[in-house]
C-alpha cells in the first residue's frame, strides 16, 4: 500500500488535526470529536448546516465549512458512516437558536445516523431539518443505497443553502433552497481504477489494466457498463447524455456545471474532459453560466471523474454568486 | 496507459480550451498559440509577469493567471521547455509599456527559451527583467538543471511578485521583490509512483512496489535516495529537516508553509503530512503564519509531495495577504 500515512488507524484524527493546523483562520474541531465547525461557530442569527460521512472524500466535506458555506462537517471513518452521536455534537456546536439544516448523501448508514443525531437534538428542544442529496443518476439503488446515491452534486448544494443561511434567511427557507438544489442537479461518474482504505491494505477491487467503469460510485459501487478504455470525449458524451437525459433542460436553459476529480485524475485530464463538455452543452443552446474544475468529491486516490449539471434561475445564480470563504472553495 | 485523453499529441491543446471554456472570467488563449493571458490583459500602468514551463504541472502555471499573480503563462508540451516565439507571444500580450518580468523554474531549458524570448523582445523594444527559481534543496545538479531545480515554491513567486506589480510597482521593484522571495524559499519532494507523459504510454523510470524516493524532481529526475516506505512523519522529518538546514531560520522566524501533492496524494495524506510540519516547525518555535495544503506544482499523476518553506518579513506578508483572484488560487 504506497501510501503517506502512519497507522491506518489513525488518518482520520491525523488528518484532522493536519486540517485544523493548516486553517485556524477558518476552522477549529470540536474536542474529542470529530467534527470541524467554522471557528466563530454558533453564527448568531444564521440557521447552521452540517454535513459529513465517511472520509476519503476530501475536500468534502471539512474542507467546505467556513463562511458562505457549511457552519460544521463530521468526519467518519473512512467510507463509513460517522455516528449519531458525533452528528449530535456537530448539531450542538453550529445551533445558535435558529435552527440547524443537515444536508446528507444518500447512502442508507448516513441517513439512519443523521436521523438517529437529529432525533436526540431535537429531544433537547433544537430544530433540524435535514436534506437528502441523490444526484447521481447512473444507477437506482446501490450496494449502500435504496434509491440514487449521492455524489459531487452535494457541494452545490453546501454553496447556495450556505448562501442563503448567510443572508439571514430562516430554517425553513434554508431547507427549501437546498431541495431547489437537489430538484436541479444531476451528477454521474466513471472510474479508472480502484482505490485502498487504508485500514484494508489493499484495493476493495479490481479494473481490468484496458477496463473503465461506467457509473462507478464514490466508494467503488457498481456502475452500468465495464467496457474497454474510452477517450476522453467518448466518455464525456456517455456521462453528460445521461445526465442532460435526466435533467430535461429546455432550449438556453443556463447551468453551472462540475467536472469533480476523483483522487488521482490530473487537472489536465479534467480539462480535456471539460472540453467536451461545455462543446455539447454549447452545441445544444445551453447556456454555460459557471464551471467548477477540480477535486470537489474525492475517492481517496481512485482514477476517474464525475460531471454535475445544475439547471440555474434568477435565484440559484444569485446564491452560486455569493461570497464563500472556505479552505476549499471561495467566491 | 490509464488516461482520460482522446489524441496523445493533442492533449496541451485541449487542456487549454477546456480551460478556458471553465474560466472565461478570468483567461483568453492568445490566437494560434499556446498562451493564456489575463482576460484584461495588457493591464494599463501594471508591470506584466510571465511564467510558464513544460505541461503536467498543472494548475501551474495557467492557474495562476488573474489579478494579483500572473498576466500570462506559455505552455509546453508536456515535461518540454515551450519555444522562444510562444514566450515572446506571452510577453507581446501582456507588456503595457511598464515592462515584464519573466519567473522562469530553473531547467537548462526552461532558462534558454525565456532568455532568448527576452531577446527577442527587448529588440522590439519591450523592457524584460526575468528571475529564475530554484527552490529544491535536494541536489545540486540534476538531470536537466545546473543548480538547483525550481519546483513549487515557484508558486509563492507568482503570489507575491503577481502583488507587488497589480500596486503598481516598477519592473525593478517587482524584480527585487521575486528574487527576496527565491531567497527566501526552500523546497523538497519525495515520490511513490512515476509517471506517463501521454505521447510516450509508458512510465519513464520505475519505483519498485515497496519503494519510495527521497528528493526525485517533478519530472522524475533522481533524487537522494531510493528506500523503503516510510511512514508520513519519517517522511515529513526528512524534507522539513533538510529545507529547514538550508534556510537557517531564527527562533520566532514567520514562515508560510506550502504541502504540494504531485497529483495522485489524496489530501488526506498531505493534511497528515502538515501535521508533523507543524508540529516539527511549532517545536523549533517557528511561527506558522500561513500554510497552503493542496496541488500546486504537479508531475502529471505522480503520487508524492513537495514541502516548501518561505521566511517571511513585513513586506512578504503584507503582499502574500493581498488579494489574488485566480482560476486556482483566491484570497
């Protein structure tokens, strides 16, 4: 396993502590926890968002806490659920009376432990609503799923429900612009290889040295299709066809678009395939209105990306536009 | 070869447009060239800088083009020095009269395009400073380098340089400031895994499965020494401990501190690699005032890191705090 690490028992609290040391000026951990919440958390007047689930999807989600985004982020283990009690704690820590929104990948551990974490808030009298983010349109139900999973899609969501919340607006109102969010994006990814969770020693499968994955998951789920090594542009149009297919955007609809990395992809690549990308949407009157490149939704060091489309209005491009001040990601 | 491309000899082109397409806020490509430019440029009453280099890099040095770092960045082909006329191009396109400085990473190559692309320039008439960086402690000397090799802290030159000109400081000025920061910086890398330029298919050199190397360039270019795989804090000790033997700090010196991944490190692994940084550097009483964890100078999907450390003083930090607005780097 050529990893740098220490004891694979040990990367998620190293991590943490490695994170927190790097960003003083955004962010502090909750003692013995671990949870990272935004270093002037609770925010006085301002629903929190929380959000969170295994590690090895850095920079999701500690790194998207800050202003304009999320108030406080669990870290699990890596791809396993954080528990109740730690959600419980990030709750405790954000809530400043006003309420706190979780906004949740659609895995069926992260629901039951969010849910389970905002039954005992709730139990000591603060409000949570919660989210469930499932924008990967690549297949319905999955190893760790009943329905469609959630994936990248998830950080345009953090953007604009942190948006909103920064504008003062109300638990409810928060809750409503993150599902807006949900409605609109839609998200599918491809794998060249596999990847290794560092307490395991070794990858948890295989892809073929001439084989893809089409429509992989984040934590090496199965896809649709395992075929031959693709081009850049043949694997494009099969990712953007499925989602566009499913988002049914009119005619000079505008969009923001994500071409997320999923750990070992270089930048190069994710621009080839956003070469692609922003030709098909321009040659089908689309309007590209912003693009995101990058590492937004990782799966540890695995090969291979996702793309996301957000179908925008008046409103969303309002909240995208909003200042954002986080390790990972500012406007 | 596992790479999301379409044609191998087209991959810098398509980079390029991609890139482009993703951030029409911020760059142009210069027609018919390899050249990416500040969307206002040539700035009016504003030094001009210039970087760039072999590709496989990225977001170096494209990334860096905006306000408050560089005004173009000339791109190669990949791991290959870009030609004196595409330089000159870059210069042509961001001179506004108030000259340009050149940042060159020291590669024999590298340094002999720029310098004649200077020449060329200045016979036009444009006046040209250049410095050249040469931040890796690790050799003297090296595969294709006299002296030492420029690699990260080539980044922390653009920054602060990139500010000291949008203040509207003189050529010279904007030269003395690049070359206190090239005094001022010191870097070190390690590798895990080579890397493939895309033309040629395969790995250029090998690292045996339970190998790793120490001090190994950002075009693979040998290092110190090949050994076993070290944990993350052996690995932290040994490139801090060198970096910090070079730069001869005082106690209560103020540093900025950069963890680089060179492409395929999961930011979990460089959260863990800063947090024996800063616990090596709080130890020897060395105040951290920022630190950048991320992929800045890259070697294609190369697994490893590079640790570079900038000693700072008062005009360092107020011109590292400037604003920078950035495809890749925002402040």
């Amino acid at each position: 396993m050529k990893k740098l690490i220490n004891d694979p028992e040990q990367v998620v609290q190293e991590m943490l502590s490695g994170f927190v040391a790097a960003h003083p000026q955004y962010v502090r951990q909750v003692q013995n926890t671990s949870v990272i919440v935004r270093v002037d958390a609770p925010v006085q007047g301002k629903v929190g968002l929380v959000s969170g689930g295994g590690s090895g999807h850095e920079p999701s989600h500690g790194g998207f806490v800050g202003k304009g985004m999320l108030d406080g982020a669990v870290a699990g283990e890596v791809f396993t659920s954080p528990t109740p009690d730690q959600v419980f704690e990030a709750i405790k820590a954000v809530d400043s009376g006003k309420g706190v929104l979780l906004i949740i990948k659609n895995y069926t551990g992260d629901v039951m432990n969010f849910e389970m974490a905002a039954e005992l808030a709730e139990s000591e009298g603060i409000k949570v609503a919660k989210v469930i983010v499932n924008d990967d349109v690549a297949v319905e139900d999955s190893t760790y799923t009943t329905g469609r999973r959630g994936i990248a899609g998830t950080v345009l969501v953090h953007k604009i429900a942190g948006a909103m919340a920064e504008k003062g607006a109300s638990l409810e109102e928060v809750e409503q612009v993150a599902n807006k969010v949900i409605q609109n994006v839609r998200s599918m990814g491809m794998a060249l290889t596999p990847c290794t969770v560092p307490s395991a020693g070794k990858p948890g499968f295989s892809i073929g040295e001439n084989e893809m994955e089409i429509g992989m998951g984040i934590h090496g789920e199965p896809g649709i299709e395992r075929t031959e090594i693709l081009t850049a542009n043949e694997v494009a149009e099969i990712l953007l066809s499925k989602v566009l297919e499913d988002l049914k955007l009119e005619e000079s609809s505008k969009v923001a678009v994500m071409v997320n990395g999923l750990g070992s992809t270089p930048l190069m690549e994710l621009y080839i395939m956003n070469n692609k990308v922003s030709q098909m949407l321009k040659g089908q009157n689309i309007e590209i209105y912003q693009t995101f490149v990058g590492e937004f939704m990782t799966s540890i060091e695995m090969a291979g990306c996702s793309i996301s489309v957000l179908k925008l209005d008046d409103e969303l491009i309002e909240l995208l536009d909003a200042e954002a001040n986080t390790p990972a990601f500012r406007k």
